[in-house]
C-alpha cells in the first residue's frame, strides 16, 4: 500500500474526527479499527457530553436517534440525598447544557464523516505493534480479522487512538512516555441501560451520587436518556479491590426508582482519571484521546476532549509533516497547545481535586453539601480548573459553618491553592525540551507538597 500521511489506530471519537480533520486538510489518513465497521462506537459510556465540546471542534449537534435527550445541568448529591448542587454550564444564546446520546448511532456519524472527507477506513484491522525505524515510529502491523493476515503499514506520522488499551502507548520506549497507567489512576466502572417504570426525575438534568458505600473513590450517575429510558453506572477508584458490578446490583436494590426496570444492555469499562502524559508525542507518534490521557479526572468524560485533542493536533501534525520534522521535537507543539491553551492544563488541576474527592468520606462530602461549605459556583470554578477559591464576602460565613470540620477546610484551601498553581504551570508548558526538566521538577513538587504519589 501506498505510504500514509496519517496512519491512525483507533475509530473512537479520537480517532474518527481526528481523520475527519486530517482529511479535511489534504493529509492522506488511514483510519484502521478492529472492530466490524457498524459496531464502530460501540462503547460501554456514560453516553453524556457537553455542547461546547460539539460547538469548538465544529460537529452539528446531534439529531435523530443519536439524541437521546437535551441535558440543563447537574446534580451533585450527598449520600442522604437530602440536599444537591446543581452544576449548569449553558453558553448563552444555546438551547441546553449538553445532551445524553446515543454512542453507536453518534460513534456512526463520526465514523462517516471521516469517509465522506476523503479519509480510508479498514474494519477487522486489530493493530498488534508499532513498525520501528531505531526508535522512530514509522507505521503499524495490524492482523486482518477476517484472514489473520499480517498487514504492515508506513505513515510518515502514526496515532495511537487505540482507548485505555492504548496499544501502542504501551509499546513505545522514550523517556517522556509512560506505558502503564497505576490501577489507582482508573476509574473502573459498570453501567446499565435501562428501561424504567416511570421516566427519571428529573427528566432534563443528570444525577451524580457521591457515596462511598456503594461507588468509593467514583460516583454513580443516573443519566436520562429520554422518556423511560436511563443510563445508570457507577466508577470505583482501581487498584483498590472494588467489584464494581457486585455494587452497582447492591444500589439498583437500594432505590424503589430501580423497581421492575428492564435491563436494556449492560457492561463494565475503565477510564484513565489522572495527570496529563508528561508528553502526548514521541518521535513520528502522537496520542490522542484515553491513549493520551485526555480524560477529565473528576467526572471520567472523555469525549468530548478526546475530539478536541483531534482538533488541536490534526495542523500540527500538518505542519510538521510539511516541514519534514516529525520528530519528539517537530511534533512538540501538540503538547504546547493541549496544555496551554486547552484541556490539557484543566485535566492537569482537576487531578488534585480527583485526588482530595478521594480522600473525603461520606460523612464529610454530606457536611461540605448540607452546610454550603462549597457552592454551586465553587464547583463551576473548580470544573474550570481554577480550585476550590472560597470568595471573599461568604468566606467568614462558611469558615463558621466549617469550624466543625476545620481540618477538611483547610485541606480544601491547601488543595485549591496548589490547583491554581497547577493550572499557572501548565499555562506556561515548556516551549522546548530543553525547559522541561525544570518544569517537571515543578509539577512533581506540587504532588509531594500535597502528598500524592506521581
Ligand atoms: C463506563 C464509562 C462511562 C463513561 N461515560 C462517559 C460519558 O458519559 N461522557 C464522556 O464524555 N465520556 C465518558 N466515558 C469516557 C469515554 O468513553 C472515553 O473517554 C472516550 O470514548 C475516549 O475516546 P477514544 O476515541 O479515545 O477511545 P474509544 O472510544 O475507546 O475508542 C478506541 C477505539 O479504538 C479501537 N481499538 C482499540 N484497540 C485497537 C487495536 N489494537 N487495533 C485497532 N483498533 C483498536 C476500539 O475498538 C475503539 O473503537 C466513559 C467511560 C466509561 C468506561
């Protein structure tokens, strides 16, 4: 076959819109996918996503029988469920918050799109390793599916689109790239589709529990999907023993909502929830989407940043294909981009706050919420990146309400103290290799102050 522009494993959200883009700018993509082609997007999924990711990467809004249905906002309870935040964050002038889907008709569109722009896509094609020039990425081996026919490929770039497998991630020998992700940086989750009795409250909003009974270090979240239809999960932190479909049947149990419900489908997945990758490039590889770590830390959402990460990348690699430097170095500027200037330096500060929901019990998550130690507009900021920055009018009212627990208020200062100046530093991610070292330094005292292991 004849030498790709673009090879790239993986037709997820990542990997999909990333051809779509690369395509739209003349690049020559091959898109390979293991799977058959109409299961493309088939994917275990909380299946929510915010319209602001749709609207800057420029996808029309979902219709049809991908929508499954208009979403204005999220509550945040406490495991009494007595009282709730609501987390909204509408663009003016837009007509919802974001919509639940539906991931294989949605994973279908995206898939089309990219064909329809000139990109090449081969089902069947399970990729196996990366092909070597010394240490450059220069293609893929893929196996036929349908033949077991071993296929090699060369692009003048390769992407690693593969999800958590992150096929060639793992497989990859540089410095700045780390193979494995710690089972503790994982939400590992179970979620079911179902078919309810009566439709879920409320019908326009999404529902996030925070309860370590049942989902410790993660949450559970009722999504509605239209009319009677929800889809229902819960994450546990990894590494730690949980078994998470043992306690989601141990919480559908638990809500007379659940009673008679009709499991539509059902299944369990993981996510990456941690830091950025030191780097989302090597030497003629880059990765994108949960093979770059580009997941939100505190709520696991990654497609909607697995798309922007296509987004940012498609002219860079552009660019550094027509400059004949697809090098660490040419490619170093998807790095520059991601973290200074989009969600790389959220994912970034979100991880300390993944890190302190983690250490909060239930007692203390139900005091914060009962006595609006933290607010709707603080998880706003937060979701922002920006900490947790009590202002300054309500700070001696919460400090009161807080004096009970000031041992938490204070951990809460220290962490969202240490997010802004995450978020300072990866504003200000290192132009060049040369000055990464000492930024690194940085990042990792941030942790150490903190007490958190890298
Ligand atoms: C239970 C659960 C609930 C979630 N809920 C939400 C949510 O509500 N909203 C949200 O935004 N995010 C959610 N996420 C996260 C979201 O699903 C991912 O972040 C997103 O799918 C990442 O897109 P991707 O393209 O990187 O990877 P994927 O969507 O995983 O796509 C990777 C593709 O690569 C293919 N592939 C893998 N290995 C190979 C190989 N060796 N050769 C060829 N092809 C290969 C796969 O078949 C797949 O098609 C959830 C995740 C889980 C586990």
């Amino acid at each position: 076959m004849t030498k790709q522009d673009l090879v790239v494993v993986g037709a997820g959200p990542a990997g999909a819109h990333l051809a779509y883009e690369a395509a739209k700018l003349d690049l020559r993509v091959l898109l390979l996918e293991r799977l058959p082609r109409d299961r493309v997007g088939d994917k275990v999924c909380g299946e929510g996503i915010a319209l602001h990711h749709l609207k800057n990467a420029g996808i029309p809004f979902p219709t049809g029988e991908e929508l499954g249905t208009l979403i204005n906002g999220i509550d945040i309870y406490p495991p009494s469920m007595e009282n709730y935040v609501t987390v909204s964050q509408r663009i003016e002038g837009e007509i919802c918050d974001g919509w639940t889907i539906d991931r294989l008709h949605f994973g279908q569109r995206l898939l089309k799109r990219a064909e329809d722009a000139g990109a090449k896509v081969t089902d069947h094609a399970h990729v196996i390793k990366p092909l070597l020039d010394k240490d450059t990425v220069v293609g893929v081996q893929y196996k036929d599916t349908t033949t077991d026919k071993i296929v090699k490929i060369t692009a003048k770039v390769t992407v690693d689109a593969s999800g958590m497998s992150a096929t060639l991630r793992r497989r990859i020998k540089h410095p700045l790239i780390e193979n494995k992700i710690a089972l503790q940086d994982q939400a590992v989750c179970y979620r079911e589709v179902l078919e309810l009795k009566q439709p879920p409250e409320p019908q326009d909003r999404c529902t996030i529990i925070m309860d370590e009974r049942y989902s410790p270090g993660g949450y559970i979240w009722i999504f509605p999907r239209g009319g009677t239809i929800a889809n229902v999960g819960l994450g546990t932190q990894g590494g730690k023993g949980h078994r998470p479909k043992v306690l989601y049947k141990k919480f559908i149990a638990s809500k007379p909502m659940f009673k008679g419900a009709k499991v539509i489908t059902g299944g369990g997945g993981a996510a990456p929830i941690r830091r950025p990758l030191w780097s989302y490039v090597a030497d003629g590889i880059v990765f994108i989407g949960d093979s770059g770590c580009h997941v939100n830390p505190i709520h696991g959402g990654g497609i909607g940043s697995a798309i922007e990460a296509a987004h940012v990348v498609a002219p860079i690699v552009k660019n550094a294909i027509e400059a004949g430097d697809v090098s660490t170095t040419g490619l170093w500027p998807f790095n520059v981009e991601y973290n200074r200037h989009h969600y790389g330096q959220k994912i970034a500060s979100l991880d300390l706050m993944r890190r302190l929901l983690q250490e909060v019990g239930n007692k203390e998550f139900e005091f914060v919420i009962n006595n609006r130690i933290i607010t709707t507009e603080d998880l706003l900021r937060a979701n922002a990146g920006e900490g947790i920055q009590l202002s300054a009018t309500d700070k001696a009212g919460r400090f009161i309400r807080g004096l009970r627990k000031l041992g938490l208020l204070r951990r809460i200062q220290k962490v969202s103290k240490a997010m802004g100046e995450m978020l300072r530093l990866y504003k200000d991610f290192p132009a060049s290799l040369e000055k990464f070292k000492a930024w690194k330094d940085e990042v990792e005292q941030i942790y150490h102050n903190l007490g958190y292991e890298l």
